[in-house]
C-alpha cells in the first residue's frame, strides 16, 4: 500500500504530460543522471499477463538512457523514461536523439519512436575546456601568415546569444610583441597587421577576458607559437564539391569524406561556427549529420556552405580548405493532409447545378504550401457527369434527376490528391453524396369509357383506370373515388373498376365517376403528396330482361260472322312498361286455331271465311286462342308472352223465307258484338310454392305419426287382461282351486314353473271374461 500511494504521488504531478507513441519531448542539456525525461501511457486489458515495455535502441548510438520502467496506475500502464548515470548531454555535439521503444501486452506489440531533442541550457554558460585551464589553449601558425588573418576562433558556447564582449587583456608591448593581436565579439583571434615574419620559434601568451550579461565574465589563456615555413604542401584534390542528400538521413549519417594530400593530417570546419547541421570527423575527415534535415520543419537547411580545412597536426600553418556546397534534396515521406477526410453531403435532386457540397482543405506535411493537384475519380455513378471538382470545391455539375431507376440517390467517389514529391504521395479522400428524392411531378390518369351490360352481375370487372406518374417510383400511386356512386368501386392500388350493385338500362343509362390518383412514398417527407384526376364513363348497354305485357292478358268475345266473308276480332294491345321505347313486336297463334279459321295481321286479330264447304259450322262453336306476343329487334334474347282470347263464334247465314208475297233477307253484313270477360287469378311466385308444398308434406307427415301412436296405445290397451284374471289364471296353472290366499298369491309365481298345459284368457263381449283350458276344453267364468 505505501509502495502504491508513493507510486501515485510520483505519477500525480505528470499526469498530464503523459503521452502515447510517437512522442516528442525536449530536454535540457543541464540535465543530469537520473532525470525522469518522460511518462509514457499505454492501454492493456487486466485479463492479460503483465506488459513489458522494451528500449530496442538509440539514434545516435548512446548509454545516456536507462531501460525505461512499466507500471500500473489508474487502470492504465504508466512507463517511465529517465537519464543514466553516464548521461553527459551537450546540445553543440548531439541536439536529436532517436529512442525506439516496443510494447508488449499480451499478444499485441506495438512499436514506436521517441524523439528527444536537446535544448541548450543559457544559464551554465562558462569559460571551458584548455581556454579555461591554467596552461590556455595552445595554437601554431606559421610564420607566413597572412596579416590580420583570422588564426582561432574561441568558442564558448551560447555566448553568441548573449552578445558577449571579448578583449585581450595581457600586455602586447614592442620589441616582443611584432603588433597587438585583436579578437572580435565572434570570438575570432587575428594575427597583428604587420604579420608574423620573423617571428618563429616565438610563444605569445594572450589573456583573454570574456564579459556577458550583468557583471557576469570569466578569463582564459590563448597561446600562439610561431611556426617556420613548412617544408611541405597540404592541398585538396579539388577546390570545391557539390554534394546532394536526401532530408531523411538520420543523424549521424556519413555525408561525404574530404581527402586531402599531406602527412598526418587533420581536418575541421573553418565556416560555419558552430556548424548547426555537420560535423566532421578529426581524424577521417569523414562529415556526418548531426540534426534531421527535415526541409518542412526546418528553416535554411535546403542549402548549406561549408569550409574544411585541412592541416598537419604537427604543423598547423601547413593547411588547406575546401569549399562544401551541401543541397539537401526533398525527400515524400508524408502524403498530403486533408480535412475533412471524409466527405459526405445530402442534397436533394432539384439543386441547381454549381451548388456547393463542400470544399477540401489539404496541405503537403513534407512542403508547407507546396501545390497540390486533385482529382476526382468515380466509384459507382451511373452519371459521372453530376458531379465535378475546381481546385477543392466539389459542386454539382448536372442536374440530380432521380426519376429514372438507378439514377443517383447516391453517388460515391474519391478526391484524389497528389502532391509534387518523389516518390509522389497521393492521399484519398472518399466522397458520399445522398440525393433525397423530391416529389416533382403530379399524377395523371387519362379519362375512359366502360361499357357493361344491365344483367352483369355484382363485382364484375369492368377494367382498370390507368394512372401515371413521373417521379421515382414510377406510378406509385393510389386511386380514391371521393363522392362517387356506390354502385361501382375502384381498387385502392391496382386501379380495378368493380360492378358492386344492379344496373338498370331503363333507369339510368350513364354514370360518370371522378376518379383521384394520389401518389406516396416519392418524396423524403412521406407527408408531401401530388394528387391528380381524371373522369371515367360508364355505359349501361341494354339487356332484354323485361317480357311484353298484353292489356288485357284474357279476352273472351262474342261474334256473329258472316258466311263468306272475313271480320276483324279484337286487337292485341301489348307492351313493356319497362322500356316503352319498344314498340315493335311479333304476333303469332300458337293454339286453339283449329281449322285455321282464324289469322293475325300484326296485332289484330281477324276470322277469315274466304272459302266456303262442308266445315262450315251450322251451331256456334268456341275457340280458345293462344296467342303468343314477342319483342322484336336487334336486342336478345327475344322474350315473349301469351295471351288468350275466348271466341265464341255464331255463324251467320243469308236465309231466304218462300212466300208468295215476299223474300226476307237478312242482311248478310252485321256489325258483331264484342263482350269482354275479365277473370282476376293468382300466380304464386315459384318459391312460395315450393315453400308451401315443402310445409304441407311436413304437416302430413307429423299428423301421420300421431295417428300412429295413438292406434298403437289403443291396441296395447285392448289386448291387455286385467289383474284378477291374470291371477286367476297363473292359480289354475298350479292347479290349485283352494282359497282366496293362495289365488291371491299367484302373482308371486315365476313363469317358468308353469305347468306343459295352457291356459288362456278369453274376453268376451259382453263385459265378463272366462278361462279356458286348451288340454281339457273347461271353461271357467270370471
């Protein structure tokens, strides 16, 4: 617990500077061993074994970094990163140092790098090294160099940033000084103007004060020995090199290695100092990076000039120098950056074209404001045209027109970015357009006309209203007959025109019905909808369904007929209240005309006696004429009735009376009489008289089964004896004649003790009963 509480007081300070790979961290150049540089945070599940966390190694080379330590606190792996005991950190040598670090949990490993840049440390800044030291840094020149040539360069590092004020303090006077030296504020120690001739073998001792900041300064010794003209010559191959690197060297890297001819040489840069980006071994002249050479991050480094400077160790003066052009070449590490990284708009398909959905924001990590090109590239569209890209605005390019199947709803592509580096690096920024339907167009239905007979039954189909509609899905409509009749229906969804009641041609000949199309489910709003309407016709077309009626259906007429001649009867007078626009029937006689005395002209009836002979009737006679009226015309089926006439036919004859004064004729030309009998009859419908001949049998059938039951309880009753005689004669069975307590008991007897001889119990009529003895024929009276 206490272990676990000084973990927490440890960790509390730094919570928030913890930090997850890849990390950047800076670090001061006073810092010593045992400095915690950095806490790392690591996620890993408690249902795992324990974490490890692993330093795989340092760019440079270096022991200046423990193995960093892995705990646990507040559900997350804390690691910690500190400074060994060797760790001698100096911004001017090494300023970039590269960790790669490897966590493990469980099966999952993760790598990555920890950048630790070293910052100098301005507030230790001091005299150092052989300056500072009692015997001074010691320098050769040779005697021949040039006058006011710059001879050392004292460096104290970050005092360039201070402005700090050197001088030599130490006297300068003739005859063993030749001329004052002179140093500079870059720290630059010159050879007097008069030069040095003459002056070899000499030792000149130069005190130097350095001054800085408020009342800040420290002294140290320079010493120049004069050397004698070298007996050999230091030179270079070549007076000047171009060299080109890539930016994504490593520090450390070998550049290139100046070679110079001469004996034990050695080499330093001369310009510039201190060199920020090179260095240069002393021995091999081998020049290596010491920072990354990263163009984006850093100002200056495209094109950097050096001069190195080759001299004998033993000999200083002899020397050379070497003009160094370094161009560092851009290398593509990073593929452009874009926001957003994903594009996705919702438009509906009225947008006018050169609408905006969006504009990309890119830059190129590797070149800030270096220029990109875009492009845009089609995943699945059937119109590529819809859409199109200028420079990073994405807009629309073609009207959006989602009312052909598959046309849009959603057009998928990809921004394409490129950027100028080599390799070139292409970043790819995916595009989702939804185009939202919008209910444009109103339906429409063309107007019809149905035509259906007066007989056609209920629910008969007389066709379909046709409805249509532009937008997508294409005629997604429904049919509404608002205020119509209700003889007819039209089908919500299919548009079907239905018969639903009778129709009558005599009453109505015409219907008209407003039919309303309404179309859902084409907009992104399911409540927005476009309604339409068209009107429909319905034709009745006739049907014979009704018979003719005669006025009256029975005649009976008297008539006096002349011999020889033909007289109308009566006339048929028909017709159908029904439809009284017909008036066209035939008439024909279909019984009754025995004889053929009698025909139909049209409707009227007329007793033809044209042809005189013996079938001439003498008495009158009657005839009971059927006559049958049918409608007549195109319309079928041609239906029909009967009339019947009565006629009773008294024959007429011219009589002549034989006198001697006179002749009496009777006219043989009368007027007949008609008489008209109207007899009134009941037709029963057909169902009524099933009905009633269904009940009559029923009726029948339960009195018949009544009757039966109550003759059958009659004679039950009639055969049946009384019970004394049936006592009596059980007792006579047993054949006892004693007394009335044993023919009392008989009744107790079970039949089938009863003796071979039989007794039966006669009933006679006249009230009193007797038994008789089939074996001995005694009767016995009761």
């Amino acid at each position: 617990m206490v272990l676990l509480r000084l973990l927490v007081f440890l960790f509390a300070p730094v919570v928030s500077d913890l930090c997850s790979l890849p990390c950047f961290i800076n670090v001061s150049e006073s810092q010593g061993p045992g400095t915690i540089l950095q806490f790392l945070s690591f996620n890993c599940s408690s249902y795992t074994p324990t974490p490890t966390l692993e330093l795989l190694n340092v760019q440079p080379p270096t022991t200046f970094f423990n193995p960093p330590s892995l705990a646990r606190w507040q559900g997350t792996y804390v690691g910690k990163l500190t400074l060994s005991s060797s760790a001698r950190l100096d911004a001017l040598m090494v300023n970039h140092y590269k960790l790669q670090l490897k966590f493990t949990c469980g099966n999952h490993v993760m790598e990555g790098s920890l950048s630790v840049d070293v910052q100098r440390d301005l507030s230790h800044i001091q005299c150092a090294g052989q300056f500072a030291s009692p015997a001074g840094e010691m320098i050769q020149v040779p005697e021949t160099v040039t006058p006011g040539a710059r001879l050392y360069t004292l460096l104290l590092p970050g005092l360039e940033l201070h402005g700090a004020q050197m001088s030599i303090i130490s006297a300068q006077d003739l005859p063993h000084f030749p001329g004052p030296f002179s140093i500079n504020e870059q720290g630059w120690l010159q050879a007097p103007s008069q030069g040095l001739l003459g002056q070899a073998q000499k030792v000149f001792q130069l005190q130097i004060s350095v001054s800085f900041g408020q009342r800040q300064s420290c002294q140290g010794m320079v010493i120049v020995k004069v050397l004698p003209v070298p007996s050999s010559q230091v030179s270079f191959l070549e007076q000047a090199q171009n060299i080109t690197i890539p930016e994504n060297l490593a520090p450390g890297s070998e550049v290139v290695q100046v070679q110079a001819r001469g004996v034990d040489l050695h080499y330093e840069i001369l310009s510039p100092v201190p060199s920020p980006l090179f260095s240069i071994g002393r021995a091999d002249g081998v020049v290596r990076t010491t920072t990354p050479l990263e163009l984006a991050r850093t100002s200056g480094t495209a094109v950097s000039r050096l001069q190195v400077k080759a001299f004998e160790q033993g000999r200083p003066w002899a020397s050379a120098k070497l003009n160094l052009t370094m161009n560092v070449q851009l290398v593509n590490l990073w593929p452009p950056r874009c926001l957003p990284a994903l594009l996705v708009s919702q438009i509906p398909e009225t947008a006018p074209v050169g609408t905006v959905l969006n504009t990309l924001t890119c830059e190129d990590p590797d070149s800030v404001g270096a220029t990109l090109d875009y492009k845009l590239w089609f995943r699945s569209s059937s119109n590529p045209a819809s859409l199109c890209l200028y420079d990073r605005v994405l807009e629309v390019n073609a009207t959006l027109d989602c009312d052909t199947p598959g046309a849009c709803f959603q057009h998928a592509a990809s921004i394409l970015v490129l950027d100028g580096g080599q390799p070139q690096m292409t970043t790819e920024v995916p595009v989702l357009v939804m185009v939202t339907p919008i209910n444009e167009f109103s339906p429409a239905c063309a107007p019809r006309t149905f035509r259906v007979q007066e007989d056609a039954a209920p629910h008969t189909l007389l066709g379909s209203v046709v409805g249509t509609d532009m937008d997508y899905p294409h005629d997604n409509i429904e049919y509404y007959t608002p205020g119509g009749p209700t003889t007819f229906a039209v089908d919500r969804l299919s548009g079907e025109v239905h018969l639903l009641g009778p129709l009558d041609y005599e009453q109505q000949r015409l219907y008209r019905l407003t039919v309303l199309v309404i179309d859902h489910g084409q907009d992104q709003n399911p409540n927005h909808h476009r309604s339409g309407s068209c009107t429909i016709t319905i034709e009745v077309e006739d049907v014979n369904d009704h018979a003719p009626e005669c006025e009256p259906p029975f005649q009976e007429l008297t008539i006096y007929a002349p011999l020889g001649r033909s007289m109308e009867v009566t006339k048929v007078s028909c017709r159908i209240p029904q439809e009284p626009q017909r008036l066209t029937y035939s008439y024909s006689i279909v019984g009754g005309n025995s004889q053929n005395r009698f025909i139909l002209q049209g409707a009227i009836l007329v007793h033809s006696d044209l042809v005189l002979g013996p079938f001439w009737p003498e008495q009158p006679r009657t005839y009971e004429l059927l006559i049958c009226v049918a409608d007549a015309g195109p319309s079928t089926p041609h239906l029909s009735t009967t009339a019947t006439i009565i006629v009773h036919l008294v024959p007429r004859r011219a009589s002549t009376v034989a006198t001697s004064t006179h002749r009496t004729i009777v006219p043989s030309t009368m007027t007949p009489m008609l008489v008209t009998d109207t007899e009134a009859f009941w037709q029963p419908q057909p169902w009524f008289v099933v009905v009633l001949t269904a009940t009559g049998a029923l009726l029948l059938l339960a009195l018949g089964w009544l009757l039966g039951r109550l003759l059958q309880g009659l004679a039950q009753l009639l055969q049946a004896p009384s019970k004394p005689a049936q006592a009596l004669l059980l007792n006579s069975i047993q054949g006892t004649e004693g007394s009335i307590e044993g023919f009392m008991e008989a009744p107790k007897m079970e039949m089938s003790q009863a003796p071979s001889s039989v007794m039966s119990l006669v009933f006679l009529g006249t009230g009193r009963d007797y038994l008789f003895n089939t074996h001995t024929g005694a009767r016995r009276w009761l």
